[in-house]
C-alpha cells in the first residue's frame, strides 16, 4: 500500500507542477429567448485562451520545489524497498538460527537418551546408583522441553519468514558475508553521499528554499496574455444579425498591499526554510551517532564470534576429557552430563553470535545506502 502510495504522489507532483505552465481554454456559451421585458432572442459563442507568461518566477520555483518533491517521493520508495529488505535479511537469518538451535537440542535429547540407557545397564550391575540414573532422567526431560521450545522458535520463525518473503524456507543456506568500508571514516564518508534518510532531508531543504522564491514571486508583477474569440446572433425586429468579435490582452497586475498576507508568506517561507536546514543537521548527527554505533557493534559482535568459536572448542576437548575420565572411576555421570549441557549453551551461543554478525552488518549497510536488491 505504501509502494503504491508513494508512485500516486510522485505522479501528483509532477502534473502539478506542469499544469503551471499551460494555457488555460474556456468555451462559453448561452442564449436569450423573447419574454415579458424583450421581444428579440440573442445566441452567444466564445471561446477564450489565457496563458501565464510571467508572476514573478513562482512557476517556474514552484515547478523546482516540485522536483525536489518528487524526489522525496522516490527517495521514500527505495526506502520502503530498502527496510524490506532488511527485515527479510532478519528473517532470513532469524530461520537459519532457531533451525540450527533445534537441530542442537535435538542432537543433546539423542546423546542424553544415549546417557541415560547406559546409566540403567550400569545401574543393573551395580555400578551407579538411583541417584545416577534420576540425574540422567532428569537432564533428558529438560533436554525435551528445550527441543520442544526450540521447534516452536522455530516454527514462528518460518512464519516470519514466509509473512515477509512471500514463500517457505526451502533449502537456506548460510549468507556470504558483505564487504564493508575499511574505516569507520569511509562509512561515514560514504553515508553522507547515500544514506537515504539523509537524502529526503536535503531534498527537504532545497524544496522550503524555493517555497522562498514562490513567495517572493507572489509580490512581484506577474503578466498574461489573452485571447477570445466570440460568435452573436441575435433576432431584432425579425432581423437576423451577426456579429464576430476577436480581442486580444494583455493584462499586467502589481499587488501592494494585500492585508499583509504576501509579506507573513515570506516570513513563514524562510522559517521553514531554518527548520528544514536544523532537521537535515540533526538528520546527519543522528546518522553519525548509528554508525560509529553499529560500527562498533559490528565489531564487539565479531570479537564474541572468537570466543564464541573458542568456547566451543574447549568445551568439546573438556567433554572428550571427562568422558575419559568417567570410564576411569575418576568423574561421575553427573560431570558427563554437566559437560553436555555446557556444550549445548556454548553451541547456541556461537550460532546466535553468527546470526548477530549478520544482521549487524546489514544494519551498518543500510544505513549507508549500501543495501539493494543487488
């Protein structure tokens, strides 16, 4: 509806602003029959041509702010485009991660299984006790509730997705990293040529500077001319009569003083001007602040993507070690099963951290005008 909305707009302004420019035809007609008070009827034709020539340059500044208008209007469309576009990034990813997680969790409930049938052979022999075997059980049931937890993420998760996407999730695969700029300075550099935001508030402001110069306009003279052409004929005294009329003006208007309605339209002009100058100042802060922020996201984001990597590592050699261990008599089932489920914490983790990478660096490409449909 948006999309739609906006090409109405854009296509208003432009008929408007080309509207100014063009002449103004009016065809007239009308007839007088005999009555009480005359005893001749009177049939009259005109047609008249009016065109503009000059009001003090309002049309053609207003014809600009147009322009500038409408680049507003298309500048909206690529942003709607562009906010699409990220959402579908997220919901991409939101649907890699939760199936990743459920995947995961469905792995633990198959190893924790696996656990707790060889915790029942070992206690048939004697070898653990009640204790052993309700731990086992009792990490197998927390390990289900999560799997079930998981498969609910991620069935909203899909239904995300095909809300934004349009169609399943079918067969996703892991996104290739974008380039990003070398610097923070680059990306700064870059957003102020390309951040659409930023765009529609310098737009802004060169539109309210010609609605300066269409209000200066309105006190300067304006010109135009005029030409009429018209067709009587009329019955007097059973005397038909017929008479064509041509004429041609040109009139010229100078306002004075129009209830100082003219000079307040300046003033507001040039305020509005100010406030659109301030806005786009503010715009641009704003858009410094995001980026330095989502730079510096970017790269706490990737510093936790090492040691999330790392914790997974050292967890997986810990597991190896104590399940050694317990073949030993040196550890118990309790320390196998703590083990697993620090795995599991540190699995999720890793895949939340990649999934958070991603999105930031979309964010940082969005804001600088770097996020397309290519």
């Amino acid at each position: 509806a948006k999309f739609y909305g906006s090409l109405e707009n854009r296509q208003r302004l432009k008929l408007n602003s080309i509207s100014k420019f063009l002449p103004s035809i009016v065809y007239s007609y009308n007839s007088r029959f005999p009555g009480m008070t005359s005893d001749h009827n009177i049939k009259n034709m005109s047609i008249s041509v009016t065109q503009q020539v000059f009001n003090g340059g309002a049309d053609a500044a207003a014809f600009q702010q147009a322009k500038y208008l409408t680049n507003i209007e298309e500048i909206n469309f690529l942003l709607e485009k562009q906010n699409v576009l990220l959402n579908a990034v997220k919901a991409y990813m939101k649907v890699l991660t939760t199936s990743e997680v459920y995947k995961l969790t469905q792995h633990t409930e198959k190893v924790l299984t696996e656990h707790l049938l060889a915790t029942e052979k070992r206690f048939a022999l004697a070898e653990v006790t009640k204790t052993d075997v309700s731990q086992a059980t009792a990490r197998l049931s927390a390990a289900k509730s999560e799997s079930i937890k998981a498969y609910g993420n991620m069935k909203a998760a899909e239904a995300s997705y095909v809300h934004t996407i349009g169609e399943l999730p079918v067969d996703l695969q892991d996104p290739v990293t974008p380039v990003l700029p070398t610097s923070v300075e680059e990306a700064l550099e870059i957003a102020q040529r390309n951040n659409l935001s930023l765009q529609i508030s310098n737009n802004g402001h060169k539109a309210a500077k010609q609605g300066v110069l269409i209000a200066l306009g309105h006190l300067l003279p304006s010109i135009s001319v005029s030409a009429v052409t018209s067709y009587t004929q009329s019955d007097i005294l059973n005397k038909d009569i017929q008479k064509t009329e041509d004429v041609f003006e040109i009139k010229m208007s100078l306002p004075i003083f129009q209830q100082g309605l003219n000079l307040g339209a300046v003033t507001q002009s040039e305020l509005a001007v100010k406030q659109k100058m301030y806005a786009y100042y503010e715009a641009l802060n704003s858009i410094k602040e995001s980026i330095v922020s989502n730079w510096e996201s970017i790269s706490t984001a990737n510093s936790m993507l090492q040691a999330a990597q790392d914790h997974v590592k050292y967890t997986e050699v810990v597991l190896f070690g104590v399940k050694k261990e317990v073949e030993l008599n040196l550890r118990t089932i309790l320390d196998v099963l703590d083990a697993e489920e620090e795995l599991l914490k540190a699995k999720v983790n890793l895949v939340n951290v990649q999934s958070n990478v991603i999105i930031s660096i979309y964010n940082l490409l969005a804001l600088i005008g770097q996020l397309n449909i290519n």
